[in-house]
C-alpha cells in the first residue's frame, strides 16, 4: 500500500502524463474528477493526493480520448464494467491484464462512431467547427437509430482536423485535401470501373483488391513526397531528420 508521501499532488501527476499528453491540464483533471472519473484522496485541508492507480486510471482514460474518441458516458461505462468484473480487462483491450493499464493496442475500439451531438463534448471542439466541416465535405454525418452519427472515419478526421487547427490551419486549408483525393478517387475508379461492371464475381473481388493496392500506393507515394519536400529544413538546421 502506498503511503501518504508516495501519493502525488495534482501538480505532479500532471507533470508525470504531461510528456504523453501535452495537452493536458490541471482543469482537465479537474473536470473528470468532476465527472466522477476520478476520485482521488482528499487530504485534511483539501488537498488532492493521487496514487499510482490514479494515474494509470487517467492514463486509460486520455488514451481512449485521444486515439478512440469515445465520449466521457462511454469511458465511464466501461470502467464500471472492468470494476465489476462484468468483463475481463482483456475483453475491451487486447493484452490487458487485470489493471486499468492500457497496451498500444486498441483494436477493441475500431468500430467506435460518434453520435453528432456528442461530438463536441467528446474531441474538445465547437459545433460551429463541426458544421464547417461538414459544409466543406470534409466529413459526412449518417442517419441512425439513435440519430445523426460520424462514423470512425470521420472521427478521425475530426480529431486531425482539430490539431491542425492548433497550428493555424483551419478547414478551409483542408479542402486541398478534399480537392486532392477527389482527383485521385476518379483516376482510380477509371481504372477499376471496366472490371465492377463485368457479371463474374472474380473479376469484381480482383478490382476491388487493386483498388485498395492503388489507395495504399497512393498514400505511401505522398507520405514519401511530403517527407523529402520538408527534410531539407531539418538539414539546413543542423538537425537530424527525423524520419
């Protein structure tokens, strides 16, 4: 059991994720020991002290923010079922032992979509932000039982399209994107379009898989040209490349 002198202030667990999670803060621990999330150890006069388990606790929880884009209800859920044994920490994230610690791997949660109005709340960003998007066809919102969602591609997006607004580009510099793999999906489907249309089912899985072949090509071809575009600034510098 660890003592009283172990345990950690809000300051240190901060500075203990702060180089996993840069963006991090003190209000956001804050907020999900609001939430019910946490509930670390109270001293006499107030102060919050966190263990060990609290910080692998909110180590979990930021993951699963971060890389799956589950809302705060969902996260919450899933704990509850981890601490009554409902599940098998294996169970909701492959190679999990018994704890709260979480491996690289969340494949469990690849299926994740994003209710729309849920959206917001969940990746940190305004529903005008959102709507920008979706004006500019960058995301497309699909009709459920539950109502409008994003699927996990559009998740996605979201979240890229929220750190590049970080840096200063907003979702009108993100139409190049639009504007780029349009052009690359119409070459593409060109090329495969005299295969879908023959009536032999072989012949339509063999277009299909060099569909794929061609998307994966194309996105190792602009990684590569991206790479070599900026290297020479990290040259120039004196610094290695890092890729």
């Amino acid at each position: 059991m660890e003592s009283s002198k172990e345990k950690m202030s809000i300051g240190d667990l901060l500075k203990s994720l702060k180089g996993e999670f840069p963006d991090l803060t003190i209000s956001k621990i804050r907020f999900l020991e609001s939430e019910g999330l946490l509930a670390p150890e109270r001293t006499p006069s107030g102060y919050r002290k966190f263990s060990q388990a609290d910080a692998q606790r909110l180590r979990f929880i930021l993951k699963l923010q971060r890389e799956k884009y589950l809302p705060l209800k969902v996260i919450r859920e899933k704990i509850n079922e981890l601490e009554s044994g409902k599940v098998r920490a294996g169970d909701l994230v492959p190679g999990m032992a018994g704890s709260l610690e979480v491996s690289e791997d969340l494949t469990a949660y690849d299926d994740t979509v994003l209710l729309r109005e849920d959206a917001p709340s969940a990746l940190e960003i305004s529903p005008s932000f959102i709507s920008t998007l979706e004006e500019y066809g960058l995301i497309h919102a699909h009709q459920g039982d539950d109502g409008p969602y994003f699927d996990k591609e559009d998740v996605k997006i979201l979240r890229i399209a929220r750190e590049f607004s970080r840096y200063g580009l907003e979702p009108r510099h993100m139409r190049m994107y639009e504007n780029l793999t349009d052009r690359e999906a119409m070459a593409f489907e060109q090329i495969i379009a005299p295969a879908l249309m023959s009536k032999d089912p072989e012949t339509k899985r063999r277009a299909l898989d060099n569909l794929l072949q061609l998307v994966n090509l194309s996105r190792e071809l602009k990684d590569l040209l991206l790479k070599n575009r900026v290297k020479e600034h990290f040259v120039k510098a004196g610094q290695p490349v890092p890729f």
